[in-house]
C-alpha cells in the first residue's frame, strides 16, 4: 500500500530513540524526510545518520551534501532542542523549510512521566511535567499549525478535499483511557493532552489539518525496558505483563512506527480528533 509519503516532510520530537525513532523510520522507509529534535547533539546525529544509512539501502534518499544538522543522504535533520523551550517549534520549522523546502505535519512525542503517587509527587515535578509534556506539546502543534495555514478562516482548503493536508500527531498512553496506578502526572496530563487534540482536529480541520493521538501500551523500547526492570528481572515481568495483553505479546517498535506513519500520511485523509490505541488490545476500556 502506497501510503503517499514520498517527499513529504515531518517534525519528529523525542526521535532520536524509542518511539519516535520507530516513527522516523518508518516515514523514511516510505520516502520522507524528517526532522529530529533530541536533547542531546550526539543522539539525534547518530539517530539522523542511521535513518541516512537505511534509506541509502532501501534506495529511498535523496542525493546531495549535507550541511551542518543534517545527515549524508538528504533524508535527515536534526536539532538540538528541548519540548519546554519556547524557541524549539521555530528552530523546528526552520530546519524543515531551509533543509527541505516544505513541511507536512508532525509527530510530537512527549516522552514518559515520572512515576509516583499523587501524595508523593511534588510541586516541582509536577511544574517540570506540565511544561513539557503538556505546555511543549501544545505550544509545539499552535506554533506548526499556523506555519501550515491552520490560523485563519477561510473555510476549507483543498488539502482537505485531496487528502492531501497536513497531519499532526500526538503520541500519549493509556491513562488517556484509564488511570494507571503510581503515574499521577500521566494520568493528570495525558487526559488534557487529548482533549487537546480533539479541540485543535475541529479547530484545524477546515484548513485541512488533520490531528490525531496514538495510544502506546507496552512497546518493547528501551524504556519499557527499564521500567520493568524496576518491579524485578525485566524478562520476567515482561512474561508476566504479556499475559494481560490479549494478545499475548510486547508490541515492537516497528509496529508503533508504521501505525504512526499511517496517521501522518495522506492515506488516513478522513481520520482525525481520533484517538488510536498501538496496545494489542489492553486498554479494556471503549
């Protein structure tokens, strides 16, 4: 299936590992271009080279020299950024339109929340969160959608009646749907998070923009990895932790990747405000 992502052009926040990784790659792997923003210089070069590297294989890059921030084969850039600095979406959009040209959407990982307790958690913890995960995501997808023509009204765009408009994706986790237990913060911002996607899919909507959430549970990344190892050996409570999963299994990266980069393309033309469980049936909620 030709999702239509070739050429087209994509922030990817958190994407020099784990779930926005997976993402990266499966865009370059249907022919786009990304852009990575990481924390630090040494990851999000060596995440943007190694996209460089697969598309150079699967024969999906594009040829060309590579300034400062991008990798050899013209598939991948990268900023040095943090989600709770204002000036990360304008250092975004601009490596986008000065590397490539264009840009199409974005997929903006927030990354995990601190365990713990409502009772135990503290003022800071929750102040640090809040700009983060909350405040960077939003500031993140209001700063992208006017950049992408979503802040004036003048009713529907072609983009929405092609298909072809840009795609905002938002990467939360289950607490959307239900609480879970020794996360406060999750389960306090990532409930707002989705009422913000909602808001901003019939706000955007008439400009084509279409914004979507994607609901991770138990993706075997290297975070879910630690966080097992917290409650004893890791590949036992993943045995464990597989048997309340209907089917009966971790997701892989890969599998949280391309049900991303299907969101993203202009394939899901007609999906939007939707929250989209990547879970193997856990979330037992409707």
């Amino acid at each position: 299936m030709d999702l239509g992502l070739r050429d087209r052009v994509y922030l990817v926040t958190g994407g020099s590992r784990g779930l926005g990784f997976a993402a990266a790659q499966a865009l370059v792997a249907d022919g786009a271009r990304v852009v990575l923003s990481a924390p630090h210089e040494a990851t999000a070069s060596s995440a943007a080279a190694r996209l460089a590297q697969d598309a150079a294989a699967a024969g999906t890059g594009t040829a060309g020299t590579a300034p400062a921030g991008t990798a050899p084969a013209g598939t991948a850039a990268w900023v040095v950024a943090d989600n709770a600095d204002p000036a990360a979406p304008g250092q975004l959009i601009a490596m986008a339109r000065d590397r490539f040209g264009r840009l199409d959407g974005a997929l903006i990982s927030v990354g995990g929340s601190p365990s713990g307790t409502v009772a135990t958690t503290p003022d800071e913890a929750w102040r640090s969160a809040f700009e983060s995960v909350f405040l960077g995501a939003v500031r993140l997808a209001r700063v992208l959608a006017e950049d992408l023509g979503g802040g004036g009204d003048s009713g529907a765009a072609s983009g929405s009646r092609t298909g072809t408009g840009a795609s905002i994706v938002f990467v939360l986790a289950s607490s959307v749907r239900v609480p879970l237990a020794e996360l406060a913060i999750s389960n306090g911002l990532f409930p707002g998070l989705a009422g913000v996607v909602k808001t901003l899919a019939g706000e955007l909507g008439p400009a084509g923009i279409r914004v979507n959430g994607v609901l991770p549970v138990r993706i075997a990344t290297d975070r879910v990895r630690e966080l097992d190892a917290l409650r004893g050996d890791p590949d036992e409570v993943r045995a464990r932790l597989s048997e309340r999963i209907p089917l009966r299994r971790y997701g892989e990266p890969e599998e949280f990747g391309r049900a991303a980069a299907f969101l993203l393309s202009p394939a899901a033309s007609y999906i939007t405000g939707a929250m989209i469980p990547v879970d193997g049936g856990a979330i037992s909620s409707i």
